[in-house]
C-alpha cells in the first residue's frame, strides 16, 4: 500500500515544499494522544531517518517512521476548506474508531490489546 495525497493536499503541500527549500518532503505519522489512542502527526521532513519508509508522488516525498506505517499505511489525506477553517483529513483504513472531538483514532489490534 502507500500514503497518498488527494489533488488539495498535494498542492497545499508543494506550497509548504516551495516556502521551505532546505525540507525534504513531508514527515507523516503518529503519537501517542487524545482518548482513543492515536493522533496523527504532519510536519515538514527536515532528514531522513533509519528505519523511514519513503513514499513519493507527483515530486513530493513523505516519510513515514516504521512505528506509524502499520497504523498509516494506505491513508489518504485531503486538505479542506470550510469558511475560515482549514485542515488536513485522513482516510485511514487502519482506523476502527475515532474519538468524538476527532483528535484521536483507535485500531482493531489496540482494541485487543
């Protein structure tokens, strides 16, 4: 599978790239927040690291640690607009459920464990 960016997101993404010439593409993942147990976690790649799985398309790079892969892998972010409010959104196949306010996800393996 990969990580891919729906046509929004890709081009708000190039427009960070293009605003940020030293990053190397974009950093994707996950910590540890929120009630159900997952955030997620986007910044710019300033270096690639051991153990990174590198996805790239249409020139954009994003990289993602070995830890967030099983819990990412196959998402799609979208970048939305709605009135004055702008963020990125996940379609994790991954995620069994997510938290009320959507700050956080669950997985079927953290519901077993």
């Amino acid at each position: 599978m990969a990580i891919t960016l729906a046509p929004a997101a890709l081009e708000r993404v190039k427009g960070y790239l293009a605003s940020s010439p030293a990053a190397l593409g974009l950093r994707f993942g996950v910590n540890r927040t929120g009630c159900s147990g997952w955030g997620y976690a986007v910044d710019l790649a300033r270096d690639e690291r051991p153990g990174d799985t590198v996805f790239e398309q249409d020139g954009v790079r994003i990289f993602v640690d070995a830890d967030s892969l099983p819990l990412v892998d196959g998402t799609e972010m979208d970048f939305l607009k709605q009135g004055l409010n702008e963020q990125f959104t996940f379609s994790n196949p991954k995620a069994a459920a997510a938290c009320g306010c959507g700050e956080s996800f669950t997985t079927d393996a953290d519901k077993v464990a």
